[in-house]
C-alpha cells in the first residue's frame, strides 16, 4: 500500500480569542495502492491541502492515523520524508535570488545527495521539465508558469516514492498543462505514487487512475473518473449542435453552450427522451445523449461552489 490513511481528524481554533473551533479533517479514511495516480477533488477548505500536509509531515493530526509506504507519518517521519516529494501550489518554497540550477542544487543537498550526482541531477530534471535554457536565470525573472514548473523539478529532486501535487498546473499556459500531464503518464510508468489536488475536472480524468471527492473533510466517493461518473445516475444529459432555446422541454435542468455544442442536463431518461425528440423536430440532426463527465458529478455531489478556486 502506498498511502494509508485511517480515520484521520485535524482540527484547529481560531477568531481572537481561540474559541471557535474548526474541523479540516472529519474522520477521513482513504487508500492509495502504490503505483497509483490519485486525484482529490474538492472546494477550497474541502480539507485537500490539510490532508497533503499532514502525509508531508508538516502538520501533526488531531487523531486518527496516516502512513505512507508502511511508514507512520507521526512516529517515523524521518522515514515518510525521505521517501516523498512535495510540490504546493503558488510560489512558496522558491528564493527569488537564486537561479533554477542553484535552486535544485541546494534542494538536493537538503537531501544529503552527493555534490556529483546532485549536479547530474538537476540537469536532469531541468531538461525533463523545458527550463534547461533558463537554468541560470534568477527565478525572479521567471513567469508564472515557469517558476510552476521548478516547483515540479525540486518535488523531484530527491526521487521520490511518493509525490504529493497540490495544485501543480496553477499559472501554467495550456502547451506547459499539457506537458505536464505527459510528465505525470512518465512518473506512473516509472512506478511512482502520485497524490494530486486539483480544480481541473479535464485535468483529473487525463490523469488520474482513481479520484475521490471531499467536502468539509470528508470523502463523498472514490472510483475511477470513468466509474465515478458511471455511479452517479443523478441526471441524463444531451449534445447537439444548434442554437435552438430548449429550456421550455418539461424536465430540463440546464443548458450551457461550450465550443459550438449546446450541452442540455435533463432529469431522467424520459426528460432526455423528450430533448432528443424536440430537437429531431427541429431539424437538428448532429444529436446525441452523452454520460455525464466528471465535472458533471462533481457539481452534482458537491455543488456549485465547488467549482470556485
């Protein structure tokens, strides 16, 4: 088992006198295999961060346990960080006066690797995530998306069993988001874990092997993307490309436009039954009934709030 996590609970005080208690963590139990890319999906303060800092060894439980390759992340905490890589969202963790190659080099002597192969090493990783010819820029110089992209490269600097990604393609551009999703196919083939808290519905179904969805600490489902959204059954939805109004057809939910697509969430099988026919009369003939996409479960389970980062 890769990570284990058992009945865990974090809870903290907080307003100005410390008498208002709150709860991160809300008795959550989840597995990971090892070898596994696994997303968790949920609202800002949903508790995904809470949980990645408590596997990272950065915050210490309220109760229950949590262990990463048999390690317990408590009383063997040395063990648990020699064996993870951690990469939080935003630009926390990089020194603005220091190039991308001194960067990785003083990572990786935080890792006691030799000077030698510490070199080699971040070569490496800054040829593996396209910064090689800016490795001895300042990272104050760098955009966004670049400095995300270092942030990847010093999660990997100690080659890491486990790699915990909060957030990883925040800032990236679309061709860099994209690549970085390769990197993640590169990482699971070489046998690694991957934990990774993410907003982007796209994003999870690309990438991840299994996904679980929290709310105020909590787990509301664990499957795969696919069987996630398989489970769900709560609503049927329509594709079809026109402009026509549908909302009058009894029983629809919703309608959204997206790249030419008019995209119409219906109530049941009869309500989409009733779509397919109202736009065949129309005269639309590019027309079809879709499962639903995880994104679609998501707001389901969780709501529309879930959706704002």
């Amino acid at each position: 088992m890769g990570v284990r996590v058992v009945g865990l609970c974090r809870t903290y005080r907080k307003g100005r006198r410390g008498n208002e208690e709150v709860t991160a963590l809300d008795g959550l139990s989840l597995d990971v295999p090892a070898g596994e890319v696994h997303g968790l999906l949920g609202p800002n303060g949903a508790g995904k961060t809470t949980l990645c800092k408590i596997l990272a060894t950065v915050l210490l439980p309220t109760s229950g346990r949590a262990e990463a390759f048999g390690h317990d992340v408590v009383t063997r905490a040395d063990e648990v960080r020699a064996l993870i890589g951690i990469v939080f969202g935003g630009e926390r963790g990089l020194y603005w006066k220091l190039t991308a190659r001194q960067t990785l080099r003083y990572w990786a002597a935080l890792h006691k690797i030799p000077d030698a192969r510490a070199k080699v090493r971040a070569d490496e990783l800054l040829e593996r995530l396209g910064l090689a010819d800016k490795a001895d820029d300042l990272v104050e110089t760098y955009s966004r998306g670049m400095k995300q992209r270092l942030h990847l490269a010093r999660g990997l600097v100690g080659d890491p069993r486990l790699i915990l990604l909060d957030e990883p393609t925040t800032g990236m551009d679309p061709v860099a988001a994209h690549d970085f999703r390769a990197l993640i196919g590169e990482l699971r083939a070489e046998g690694r874990t991957i934990l990774i808290t993410t907003h982007d519905m796209d994003e999870a179904e690309s990438v991840c092997d299994r996904v679980t969805l929290i709310d105020r600490g909590r787990v509301l489902a664990t499957e795969s993307p696919r069987g996630l959204a398989a489970m769900s059954g709560l609503h049927r939805w329509v594709e079809a490309e026109t402009a026509l109004d549908v909302s009058g057809v009894p029983g629809v939910l919703g309608a959204e436009r997206r790249d030419g697509l008019l995209r119409v969430r219906a109530v049941d099988d009869a309500a989409a039954r009733r779509v397919l026919d109202f736009l065949l009369d129309h005269g639309v003939r590019s027309v079809r009934a879709v499962p639903p996409r995880l994104e679609d479960v998501y707001l389901d389970l969780v709501g529309r709030r879930g959706m704002e980062v």
